[in-house]
C-alpha cells in the first residue's frame, strides 16, 4: 500500500479522544496498527470514489 495517507499520531489521539468521550467506562489507551491501516484504507477509497465520481470539465479545482 505504500506510506499512509493519514497522520497517525493525530488519527491515533483522535480515537483516544473520541473513546473517552462515547464509552466513559471503557479506558482505551492504545490505537493498533491494524485499526490505523484499516482508516487510512477507507480514506483512499472515499477519494478514489470521490475522483471516479466528480464531474469532468468543472475547472481545475477539485471540489466535493
């Protein structure tokens, strides 16, 4: 796959911060290496879907 697309300490904080907020019982204090592949995986789907999607000649400006 190559270098990950997505910032792995900011993903990784993210997901802590985001376990501690939703599941207050549950302190979660590691993020795995699988569970980062796996968002980085879904993230370049969505913009390969994205690019197969967009519309042609709208400029040069990639727009959602």
């Amino acid at each position: 796959m190559g270098q990950m697309l997505i910032n792995q300490s900011a993903v990784r904080q993210f997901v802590l911060d985001a376990t501690r907020t939703m599941r207050p019982g549950w302190d979660c204090t590691q993020v795995s290496r699988e569970a980062l592949m796996q968002i980085d995986g879904r993230l370049r789907r969505a913009v390969r879907q994205m690019v197969q999607t967009h519309p042609s000649g709208c400029g040069k400006t990639f727009r959602p």
